[in-house]
C-alpha cells in the first residue's frame, strides 16, 4: 500500500475519465437490464432519470467515512443528486459519508454534504480493475447547494423552480 501524504492522498493520480460507452442500437434493454437501471439498490445499479454532467477533468473529492479517515478521490460525473467517484475498492451499499468538493464552475463553489452509496459499479468476478466508479446519493443537500448543482449540470444556464 502506498505511503499517505499529509491530505490523506494515497499518491495516485487523478484517474482519466472513461470514454462514453457505445451502445448496441440492434439490441433492446432485456427486462433485467432495465430493472437493474431503475433499482438502486441492486449492484451495479445506476439512477438515469436525472441529468448528470461527466467531468471532462475529474474533480478531487474529500471524502470522511464514518472511521473519521480523510481522504481525497475523484469525481468522475456529479448532478444534483449525487456524484460518480472513482475508488479503488467498492464500497458497502448504504454506508453514509462526508463529501466535499469545489465545483469548476469559475465561481469556485464549494459543496459539502453527506451521501450515502447507492451502486457499485459491477465488473467480472475474474476482473481485477485499479478503480471502480461508485455512486453516492446526496442526503441533506442545503437548497443553495442544489440550485448550484443544478445550474452546473445544465452547463451554466439558469434552471427553473423545481429542477
């Protein structure tokens, strides 16, 4: 295991975005597919209903678990819901954490609030990947925090009431 530095870093280097997947337009979503998209509580489950923003640049996320640890990761997709980070191990489905991060918006806003792991990303039995994307579900988000997030999902541009 390599050495921590003094902000918890274990002296990776911020991982590379993932380059966006293809799909198959010959092949519909079988049932399972389509259950696993819409249940977060299943491994490998995602949330799509909601607009997220992929990070051209992962953006560095200190993370606290529940040990008190302070680590940074990185982000590799955020909404105004939650956040995608890429963590070299998964993490237990519903284990709450501190996050905080510094959106690049130009405005430097900082977000701080409390998520819980809503999926693990699956990867083969056999695999042995450096990272895994895991997504957290933000809890308690201030309404400020989540207009901000709002607005930066949606490249900028003002977002109505509601959204």
């Amino acid at each position: 295991m390599p050495p921590s530095t003094a902000s918890g870093s274990t002296g990776a280097s911020a991982p590379r975005p993932s380059r966006p997947k293809r799909s198959s337009p010959s092949r519909a979503p079988s049932g399972e597919e389509v259950r696993q998209a819409i249940d977060p509580r299943r491994e490998g489950a995602r949330q799509t209903s909601e607009p997220r923003r992929d990070l051209s640049v992962p953006i560095a996320v200190e993370v606290v678990g529940r040990d008190g640890v302070r680590r940074v990761e990185y982000a590799l997709n955020v909404s105004s819901s939650g956040i995608g980070l890429h963590l070299p191990r998964p993490l237990p489905a519903g284990e709450s954490l501190t996050l905080a991060f510094t959106l690049p918006d130009g405005a430097g806003t900082r977000i701080e609030v409390r998520g819980r792991v809503a999926w693990n990303e699956a990867v083969a039995r056999t695999a042995r990947p450096r990272f895994r994307e895991v997504g957290m579900l933000f809890e308690a988000l201030r309404e400020d925090d989540r207009r901000q997030l709002a607005r930066f999902v949606a490249g900028g541009r003002e977002v109505g009431p509601g959204r």
